[in-house]
C-alpha cells in the first residue's frame, strides 16, 4: 500500500514574518501545503507572495477566535465581544456559538479566500482546531461539502463523518505544539521511518518570529520548526522510505486509487 505525507504549515497570513517563513519551507523544506487565515489584516500581500509559489497548496485556516469577522459584528454577535472582535476562548465559541452564526461567519471566509486567491480553497481545516467541536464540525462540513472541499482529520471518527459527506480526508493526522518546537530533525526523521500507510497530514508551524507574532505564544518555536522542515535529513529519510510528498489537491486522486 502507498504511502503518502501532506506537510501542512498552519497560519498562513497570521504574520508577515510567518507568511514567508512558510514560503521558505516550501521553497527549500518539505512543506507542500498551508492554510491561510483570511480575515486578518495583509490578506493581499500575502496573495501576492503566494503566487510565486503556485505549486504550494492553499487551504481555508477558518478562524474564529483572533481578529474580526468577515462579517457584519451584528451578524455573528455569538462569537463576538462588544468591541466586535472575536473571543479569544474556544470552548465558548462550542457552548455559546450559534450554529448558523458559525456556518455563515465559515462561508464568509471561504468566499473571501476565493475573491482574493481567485480560486477555492483545497481544503478546510480551523485555528486551534476548532472543528473538534461539534458546532464548529457541522458547519464546516456543511461549509466544505457545498464547495466539495477535502476537511482536515484531527481523529479518526472525525475522518469517518466527513468521509459520509462525501469528501475526501487523510488517514490521520500528526503535530502539535509545545514550549519548544514540536518539530525537530530527529523527531522528523523517527516520524517518517515509522509512517503508517495511506494519507498521513503533518501540521506544522513553521514561520520567522517577527515583531507582530506577539498575537501568538507559538513564536521562536516557530523558527525551530522552520529549521527542521528545511533540514536535508527529513527528507533523505522520505526518499529512503518511499515516501511520496503530496498536498491536498492530489488528495482525492491518490485516496480513490489506494487499495
């Protein structure tokens, strides 16, 4: 059975400083995919940045716990404080957030990732990986099958419900962060001589730790991360694996032909 890995950079667009280490990566790591938070402020820089790397894959970061809504406050008042900026708290957004609320605010981003990018998106996945929580879940899955957008699997049952919908999801999916960089060389290359077969994403959060990262408590981690993707050695151990590098567009085509 094949073995496939997407190495998705989470947050594209979070910071400029992010935004091209990102790039590095792909341009000189092993980072095939990222997913970009459109309704925070640079969204057009960012594009143009992103064009001079069209083999990248470019995904939906939905979010919906830091900065505005692409919609009207009023619209989504549930998931907003009365300066009409999101709440940084995801469990209240999974209590208190109304459910059509977070599906309008979902689509709202996805049409500006197609205004901006004049494209979809490859695929859907959440800051914070919000979709863990069921109303989060059911609008974006409800969001992704009216654009028929692969979904990022956080679990295994998760992968089985957006599978029902008819969309295409990888296997698993492996990453996190920590006090230090969740990613090194060495845990890198220990990951990839043990992948288990079929579709495997690796999220990551490569990025440079600029002035504007102080949004974030991910932030010289972000270097380190960087550091590893770009390191020779992960990738000398996918070739000596056998391991195909893939993003999400080629996802459905290798999924429907895996025995």
């Amino acid at each position: 059975m094949p073995t496939y890995l997407i190495v998705n950079a989470d947050d594209f667009n979070l910071t400029e400083g992010v935004t091209r280490g990102i790039l590095h990566g792909h341009r000189h790591g092993i980072i095939t995919s990222t997913t970009v938070m459109v309704n925070l402020p640079g969204l057009a820089k960012s594009r143009d940045l992103a064009r001079q790397a069209p083999r990248l894959g470019l995904g939906l970061h939905v979010n919906l716990t830091l900065g505005t809504p692409v919609l009207a406050a009023g619209r989504v008042s549930s998931l907003v404080d009365a300066s009409g900026r999101f709440v940084r708290d995801r469990a209240r957004v999974g209590e208190v957030g109304v459910p059509s609320e977070i599906r309008d605010e979902t689509a709202a981003q996805a049409r500006r990732f197609e205004e901006a990018f004049g494209c979809r998106p490859t695929h859907i996945d959440t800051h914070y990986h919000m979709h863990r929580l069921a109303r989060v879940f059911a609008a974006v899955l409800d969001v992704a099958a009216d654009l028929g957008l692969p979904v990022r699997t956080v679990t295994p049952e998760m992968a089985l419900r957006i599978r029902q919908r008819g969309l295409a999801a990888p296997d698993r999916m492996v990453g996190d962060v920590g006090a230090a960089a969740y990613w090194t060389p060495e845990n890198l290359v220990t990951f990839i001589e043990t992948m288990e077969h079929g579709v495997t994403e690796l999220m990551c959060h490569p990025g440079y730790a600029d002035e504007a990262l102080s949004v974030s408590t991910y932030r010289e981690q972000r270097e380190g991360e960087l550091h590893a993707l770009c390191d020779p050695r992960p990738r000398a151990a996918l070739t000596e694996a056998g391991v195909r590098l893939i993003s999400y567009r080629e996802l459905a085509g290798v999924s429907g032909r895996r025995p």
